[in-house]
C-alpha cells in the first residue's frame, strides 16, 4: 500500500446550533486509493465532503490534503481536485460539449478541442458531444459531471452518491469509470455512497460513519472477509440443537438463540461441517443463512437511523 496521505483529516467538527452533523472524524486517504466513505443518508457524508472542498468551514478540527492545510493552502490544492456534489449542473440547452466549454473556461479547465473530446470519450459519450443537454439520462448526466471534474486533469476526484438515482446499466457505468480512473489513469478516488455492496465492488479502504462518527475503517479485504461469517441455523427443535452445541467446539463460536433459529460466527468452511452435525444428530434443518457480520452491522446502524 502507497503510505503517502492524500487526505487527512482529525477531529474534524461541525456543529449548527443544537445538530452535531458531524462529531470528531479522524480518517485517512491515501494515494491511489479508491476510498469508500459509507453511512446511511443523514450520517455526515455530504457535510464532510463539503468541508473538504472548503464550501463550509469546521467548527474545529483540521484537513490536510496532499500534506499541506487545507485553509492556508486552499487554491493551490482545490486546483488539484475535481469533484461532483450532489448531482451535476448543466445548461440543458447546450450541448455536451458547449457544456464542457463553458463550464472549463469557468472552473479554470482545459478546454481545447481536443482534451473535451479526450473527456467525453473517456466517460463514453464522445458520440453525444453535439447532443443537447435535456436529452441525456439521468446516468448520463452524471457521467458527463465526471468528465467536467477531470478537464483539468485532477490528482483527486470526490464524487458525493454518483450513483443515485441510476439504473443498474447506469451505476454499472459509473462503477467501470471509477475503476478505469482508478487503475489506468492512478487518480485517488474519494467516493461517498450508502450502499454498502456498491463500495465492496471497487474500493480498496472503506469508512463507514454514522450520526458523524466513525464506526469502522479498514480495507475492504479485512472488514469484508469472505471466510468470516454471521451463520443463522434454523431447526425443527431448539432447544435440543442449543443442548446439543454446549457439548461441541462450536459452543465457543455461538452467539444468541432467537425463536427457531440459532447464531454462530464461524469460519467459511465449518458451515457444512456444523450443518452435517446437526443433521447426523436428528435435527432438521430447514435453512442455512450465511451473512457477513460488517454487512449485518451496516444494515442495524442503517435501520436504526431511518
């Protein structure tokens, strides 16, 4: 792993009033990352972001990006990044590459022909380029925000739910965009998302926060292993499968009973192995549910934030 901090950010806060949004968030980007900055909608997310593009100011804490203070060395590391919050505007009328042009010029971007061309191929819609506007899809749309973000060629991009609202054709899309950025181009990816699966397809470190706080943060590999799971049995009797477990190694592995159904976090390949078990011992078991326990606990923290 690249040990050079991209972003890096300690107890950062933001208060208004009586709301906490956000609550002394420490993390850590690094280069070449693709960073998944996962929590429920109202978790702190868009907050964040919108301190890290310097849009709102922390009530304390501190942002460095590429190792410099954010605050003091503002302009020079804002021409570094390039990102999309919320959903890109566009002027529906223009076309997309009159867009690109007028929004370049603005935003301080290359706008030869020749590199909005090279943009709008990238993203895949070099054949829309003299397409209006208001006749793009919603996945479309976003797409061509991400070309606008990299007409200046950005070391950083920060893309806030680029996914929302699309169709699974379209949050496919942006998923290969996001990997062909990552891999072919080296940019640093910052991607804010509350789907859980959705991050644990493309990136390599993950956050996920909740009501402002951070709740974990690791790589995907550790906190999303595979051999690492939260088993439900469900059996005909339970009260003779529970007697039946106190006597065996998988006691130390067993978690809670509720109603029909017994819990173990157990290793990938003792599910058979305890299912037989329970089987040989003339138990029936009618189903076997397997889930990991950071995809268990992100769906709690997301129910109980609705």
């Amino acid at each position: 792993m690249n040990t050079e901090k991209i972003i890096e950010v300690k107890g950062l806060t933001k208060k208004y009033k009586n709301l906490v949004a956000v609550d002394n968030l420490d993390l850590n980007v690094y280069r070449g990352d693709v960073f998944g900055f996962l929590g429920p909608n109202g978790a702190g997310k868009s907050t964040t972001i919108r301190m890290l593009l310097t849009l709102i100011k922390p009530t304390s804490g501190y942002i460095k990006i590429f190792g410099k203070p954010l605050q003091k060395s503002r302009i020079e590391i804002l021409k570094k990044i390039g990102a999309i919050v919320e959903k890109p505007d566009f002027y529906l009328y223009l076309t997309a590459y009159k867009n690109l042009e007028v929004l370049g010029k603005i935003s301080g971007g290359d706008t030869s022909k020749k590199n909005i061309m090279k943009m709008l191929e990238l993203v895949g819609l070099e054949k829309r380029y003299n397409s209006k506007v208001k006749t793009f899809s919603h996945g479309m749309k976003q797409r061509l925000g991400i070309a606008q973000a990299l007409l200046h060629d950005p070391e950083l991009i920060i893309l806030d739910e680029p996914t929302t609202g699309l169709d699974p054709q379209g949050m496919k899309e942006i998923r290969d965009l996001i990997l062909y950025l990552s891999k072919e181009k080296k940019k640093t990816v910052f991607l804010s998302s509350h789907i859980l699966h959705e991050v644990e397809m493309i990136a390599n470190r993950m956050i996920i926060i909740n009501k402002g706080t951070t709740q974990v943060e690791g790589t995907v590999d550790e906190l999303l292993n595979p051999d690492k799971l939260r088993v439900t049995f469900e059996v005909n009797d339970i009260s003779k499968a529970f007697e039946i477990v106190k006597l065996t190694k998988w006691n130390e592995s067993f978690v809670m009973k509720e109603k029909n159904q017994l819990v173990f976090n157990l290793p990938k390949n003792e599910t058979s192995e305890l299912n037989k078990y329970f089987v040989e011992n003339g138990l029936d078991v009618s189903a076997v549910i397997p889930t990991r326990s950071l995809e268990d606990y992100f769906l709690k923290i997301t129910e109980t934030s609705k």
